[in-house]
C-alpha cells in the first residue's frame, strides 16, 4: 500500500469528524450565517 494511502486510514475517523464540523457543514450546504 502506498504510504500516502496509509495516512489517509490511519487519521480517518479524525478527517471524518473534522466533515462533520458544524461550520464546515454550514458553509458546504449554504446555511452558514453571513456573521459566521
């Protein structure tokens, strides 16, 4: 397996969680207040 390949599953729960940040969600799908 490619080293990069590791790392990706290696911090896969941490990247995950990181998606599911309420900013990020709310400037993904447009719900993101402006003063945010």
């Amino acid at each position: 397996m490619a080293f990069t390949s590791e790392l990706w599953r290696s911090i896969e729960p941490i990247y995950a969680a990181i998606l599911r940040h309420p900013f990020l969600r709310g400037l993904t799908d447009g719900s993101l207040p402006r003063e945010s």
